[in-house]
C-alpha cells in the first residue's frame, strides 16, 4: 500500500521537462512538451492529408482525409446543432487534442492530461467560448438577462453556473484519467501479470477516447444551452 501510495503522488506530481535559462529560470513542464508533440503530430498529420488535393482521380490519402472531415463534420455539427456550427473547429481540435493525449501512454509517454493544470486550461477555454457564444448570440443586455430566466430569484445560481461548469469539466477529465490508473495499480497488486497489459488497453484506448466524448459531448451541451 505504501508503494502505491508513493506513485500515486508520483502520477499527481507536476515533472519539469527542462528549465529555459533566463532570469532565475523558467521551469517547462513534462505535460507541455508532451503537449508539443501532440501538437507537432496533429499539424504534420494536417500537412500531409491536406497537400496535393485533385478535384479528379482523388487518392487514398485524400479519400481518407475528405472521410475524417465528413466524419468529424456530421458528429460534432450533431451535437452543436444547426444554431452553433460556427464553434465546429474548436470542438474538433479539442477532440482530437485529448483524445490523443489520453492513447499518448502506449508509446511510453506521461499522458498530459493527468496534469490538473492541463484540464483546467482545457476546462477555462471552454467555458470561455460558450460564455463568449452567449454573449454573440444574444448580445451583452440579453445575454446578462439570461441570468434572470426562469425567475429572477435563479439569478445566484446561474451565475455560480459559470463557475460551476469549468470545475465540472476540468475534474470529471482529470478524475476519471487518474481513476483509470488508480485501477490499473489495483489490478497490478491482485493479478500482476497478463490480466494489467489487457486493462492497460481498455484505458489507454477506449476508456480515453470515451474521455475525450464526454468532454467536448458536455462543451457542446453548454454552447448549445448559451445560444438558445
């Protein structure tokens, strides 16, 4: 139990990657360079699926990149609906962010996920946008009487709202990554060979692409509710 617990504030733990030399230095966190990766994969990936495009005799690779986008298209403008679609970009790139930063783990990297601080930056650019969504929609007077509906006495509890969600976004993410590893530890202490590597790819894979769903499945929920 006292190795346990000694990686689970392992795994809780902030790990700096470097220091950049300037002034008394500046620490870079191991989850920001994972997050570079990440970022540096999506923008290779962007550069060869979308080079060389033909109108005629369209290639394999273009075949593929036109399915992903339809793909992406139809799901996410399913869950934004007809009155947000112009928000489609952000949810597909967050989409695709989390998702591969929850697989990251069977290539040997510390998902960045598991950093409070990565999805609690996810969770305030979020919130941000859908207060933003409100307020374009319904203009600065109706979005601040938005706060009123139903009734007037609401008006507290819709302004904790704002509050409320971010917090909800950022730890249901950070919860249920650090819950898979929590048990996965488990599993590794009753049966500690064979049975961890299938569970390993139930998390790595489907538990956090399902993470990933929910995230952005609860951000258009919220936009959707800003805009009407």
């Amino acid at each position: 139990m006292e190795k346990f617990t000694e990686e689970l504030q392992a795994q809780l733990q902030v790990d700096t990657a470097f220091t950049i030399p300037i002034g008394r230095g500046i620490p870079v966190a191991e989850s920001t360079v994972i997050t570079w990766v990440i970022m540096a994969v999506l923008v290779i990936l962007s550069v060869f699926l979308g080079s060389n495009l033909s109108v005629r005799n369209p290639g394999k690779r273009q075949l593929f990149a036109e399915w992903l986008v339809t793909w992406l298209d139809n799901f996410i403008g399913g869950l934004l609906g007809e009155s947000a679609k112009q928000y489609m970009t952000y949810i597909a790139v967050v989409l695709l962010y989390i998702g591969l930063s929850n697989v990251i783990g069977l290539f040997g990297m510390k998902p960045p996920t598991k950093d409070l601080n990565v999805t609690a930056a996810l969770s305030i650019m979020s919130i941000l946008l859908i207060e933003y969504a409100g307020i374009h929609k319904k203009g600065t007077k109706g979005w601040l009487k938005s706060f009123t509906q139903p009734v007037a006495i609401v008006t507290p509890i819709n302004i904790l709202e704002i509050f409320i969600r971010p917090l909800s976004l950022c730890m249901r993410l950070f919860g249920n990554v650090l819950g898979a590893f929590i048990i996965m530890e488990l599993i590794k202490m009753v049966v500690p060979v064979g049975i961890p590597a299938i569970f390993s790819l139930y998390f790595d894979i489907f538990d956090g692409l399902i993470q990933a769903y929910v995230f952005v499945f609860l951000t258009s929920l919220y936009i959707q509710d800003a805009v009407e």
